[in-house]
C-alpha cells in the first residue's frame, strides 16, 4: 500500500469508528477527486480500513455495537463507490460473463463478498449479487436458472465448513466451476482443496485476476467423486452433531461450577453462545479432520479473553469439560488434546 492510500484507509477508518457516515463517504469521494483508481480505493482503502475495524475489535479497543456501526458505515461506503459515474463508465458494453457471488449457507459476514462483487463490476463483468446465508438450494435454483459461468463463494467461519461444502458439490452437480475465499477456507486455500473447490484465491483481487485470466474448468461427475475425501462428514461428525445441545448445556454447568462469573461484570465468553461455538468450531475441525483449525481457534480464543480480563484458565476448563463429555469419540478427543497443549 502507497502512502496515499494508507493515508485515506486511515481517514476513512476513523470516520467509520466514530459513526460517521457523512464524514465517511466525503473521505472516499475526496480520494477519487485526488486520482486515487476507484478499484484501489474499493481494495487498498475500504477493504483496508475494514480489516482494520475486525482487528481493533479483536483487542478489544472497540465494542461489539461499534464494530457492527463501522462495518455498516463501510458497506455504505461502498454502495456509494459502486454508483460512482466512474465505475458506471467501466460498465459499457459486452460484459466478459456471468459470476454469480454468495455467502454459503450460514454465513452472515457480506463485506467480502460485496467488495468482490463490487470489483468484478467493474472489471467487465455482469455479476448476480446473492448476499448473506444463502441456502443451498436456494442457490441451485439460481444456478439453474440464470446460468452462469462461475459461482464465487464466501466464508468466514470454519463453521460453515459443511455448509460450504454442500454447495460446492450442489454447483457442481449442476455443471458450473465454483470459485471460493475467504477466511474460513484457510490462509492457504487448504480447505478450498479438500472440499473440492475447483479454484481459491486469497482476496478479491486475486479472484478477479484468476477470472480475468480465463473460465475455470469444469470437473466431470466422476472426477467429483474421485475427489472427495473419506471421512468427510463421517461417523464421529455425525454422533458429535448430534450430542451438540447435550455438549452445550454439559460444558455451560462446569463453567457455571468452576469459574463464576463475578459479580456486576460481563461474562466474557462464559456463554452459552460461546461454547456452542466452540462445539461447531470443534465440529468443523472433525469434518476436515485437521487438529490445527480447532488448536487455532482455541488460541485465538484466549488471546482474545485476556484482553478482555476474563480468567486465564477459562478456556482450559472449558476444553477439559468437552473432552469428559466425549466417550466413544477417539478422534474428537485426540483433537481436543491438542488444542489443550496448545494452549500450555
């Protein structure tokens, strides 16, 4: 990033934070006056600014309300940007084809997806925008009817794993390549492989480029099936499924027993919210069957619980309270076990 726009991503974060629409959308426009590309500012300064709200509330430096106000802020942001006469006169003529982008099933996070959108538009390409959870089969019906070339997914939870791969597998049956990103494929795109994504790309510019570079291939039904992996969504994902409101209801008691909650102050993270996901994230790491994304999430847990003053030993009890709950779950409990050293 060049020093401009480091200097507007700034300006238009600070406006976000504060709430300030008006003040945020003047910061965007004053960009595109100074010469700033309007897919630089859609990538280098919105894309930017918001990645940077998430990690402030990760520290804790902004609450809940406000981060949900600033992601608000920057999705009009770029609702304003996409109506900019510039990007209209990118829109001229033929488009290069038909991309149709959606949040898998589940999946609430949209900002990645609309910048892709967005910068898809304004490449030449005529684009279905889908938005938040949308169900599979609503999703094949769309792919059914309007055909296109590509479907883009989106997802950044490894919750939606599962989800995630039902889709893949539904647009494929359906004879269109998909295309996905997003955090909860793994920095590396390793989760994209092991679903039988046909392409991944780290973010909305590298999507484009790998569009723009030519159509994806399509796979043949049996290739599809050569190419999923045994254990996905085997025995154990099913029986932990299942005994997921037991686990919930299990681990809230200990917690409940083991670490109060002090009186006159939040909870932080001793939820029943919270540990449920926890089990989907643990579900999640069955269903790839890789320790490492559950480990992950369980540090990434406690980082995040101390800076917000919540007892350190939280999130070991609440991992030893899971693993008691586990009989007959070998590979579930070896994972557990791992996070849990993880965390020493």
């Amino acid at each position: 990033m060049n020093d401009e726009a480091e200097r507007y991503a700034e300006a238009l974060r600070a406006a976000a934070t504060a709430g300030d629409e008006y003040a945020a959308i003047d910061a965007a426009r004053a960009a595109l006056d100074a010469g700033v590309p309007l897919e630089t500012m859609l990538l280098d300064v919105v894309a930017v600014a918001q990645a940077r709200v998430g990690l402030d509330w990760v520290a804790n430096r902004l609450t809940v309300a406000q981060e949900h106000t600033a992601t608000a802020v920057h999705e009009r942001v770029l609702a304003v940007l996409a109506h900019e006469p510039a990007a209209h006169g990118h829109r001229a003529g033929p488009s290069k084809g038909r991309v149709s982008v959606a949040c898998v099933d589940g999946e609430w996070h949209t900002f990645p997806a609309r910048l892709l959108a967005e910068v898809l538009r304004l490449r030449g390409w005529q684009v279905d925008y889908l938005g938040a959870h949308v169900p599979t089969a609503h999703l094949v019906v769309h792919v059914h009817r309007t055909a296109p070339g590509t479907v883009a997914l989106s997802g950044s939870i490894a919750t939606r794993l599962p989800a995630a791969h039902a889709a893949i597998t539904a647009c494929q049956a359906a004879g269109v390549p998909v295309l996905v990103g997003g955090a909860a494929f793994g920095p590396d795109g390793r989760y994209a492989r092991l679903l039988g994504a046909d392409a991944w790309a780290p973010d909305a510019r590298a999507a484009a480029d790998l569009l723009d570079a030519g159509p994806l291939p399509r796979r043949s039904a049996a290739g599809l099936s050569a190419d999923r992996p045994p254990h996905l969504a085997g025995h154990e994902y099913t029986l932990l499924t299942e005994r997921a409101p037991e686990l919930v209801r299990g681990v809230m008691a200990d917690l409940d027993e083991r670490v109060p909650v002090a009186e006159g102050t939040e909870p932080a993270g001793h939820t029943a919210e919270e540990v449920a996901y926890a089990v989907d994230f643990l579900r999640a790491a069955v269903y790839v069957d890789d320790p490492a994304l559950f480990a992950s999430f369980t540090g990434w847990t406690a980082r995040m619980l101390a800076t917000r003053d919540a007892p350190a030993r939280l999130p070991a009890v609440m991992l030893d309270a899971l693993d008691a709950r586990l009989a007959g779950l070998p590979r579930t409990r070896e994972i557990v076990a791992l996070a849990r050293a993880g965390l020493r």
